[in-house]
C-alpha cells in the first residue's frame, strides 16, 4: 500500500499487507497514526521505505525458500533495492520482517 505523500516529515512508510475481501483500511483517514482514525483497521504485514513505490511482490516459498525461507520479495523503486520480508504465519494472517536483499 502506497501511503500518503502529502505529510511532509509525518509520511509513514508504506506497508506490504494481506487484504481480504470486505475489509476497510480507511485510507487515506488512516495511514498507521492511531487513534480513532484507525480503530478497528488491521495491521500491516510489515512497514517498508518512505515512498518505497513497490510495483510487483513476490512470494517465495518451496524449493527456493530453502534458501531465502519463506518471504515476500519487494523490489523498491524509489530506493532501487529489494527488500526480503520474512513471512511468519499468525492468527490474524502474516507478520514480516524486513531486511534488504540487494541494492
């Protein structure tokens, strides 16, 4: 998810998230602040970059996460690096963690 752009030093980083059918992010009323804003809105898989402008994802998983592990790949553009987004299966769905793959 592209966040805001319009927040100056505020602007939070975009997120990588799993979006079902029937939810309500309530962007652009809430883009990760808090408050009341946000009740209720899910939570992000992971955060990236500021303005990261991801165009594609990759999940990875199977004969090649046996050496990568299971992780969503996202290349950035606007900081021209790919980052690796550790995938953690949870209740609510998946929680990441992010570390560079290449830049």
């Amino acid at each position: 998810m592209n966040q805001r752009d319009d927040l100056g030093a505020s602007t939070p980083g975009d997120w990588l998230s799993l979006v079902r059918e029937g939810e309500d992010w309530r962007f652009p009323g809430c883009y990760g602040q808090g408050g009341s804003a946000c009740a209720g809105v899910p939570q992000p898989t992971a955060v990236l970059d500021k303005h990261a402008a991801v165009g594609a994802v990759t999940i990875v998983t199977g004969q090649l996460g046996r050496s990568i592990g299971t992780a969503a790949l996202v290349p950035e553009w606007a900081s021209a690096k790919v980052q690796r987004v550790a995938l953690t299966r949870t209740r609510a769905g998946y929680a990441g963690s992010v570390a560079p793959l290449a830049n």
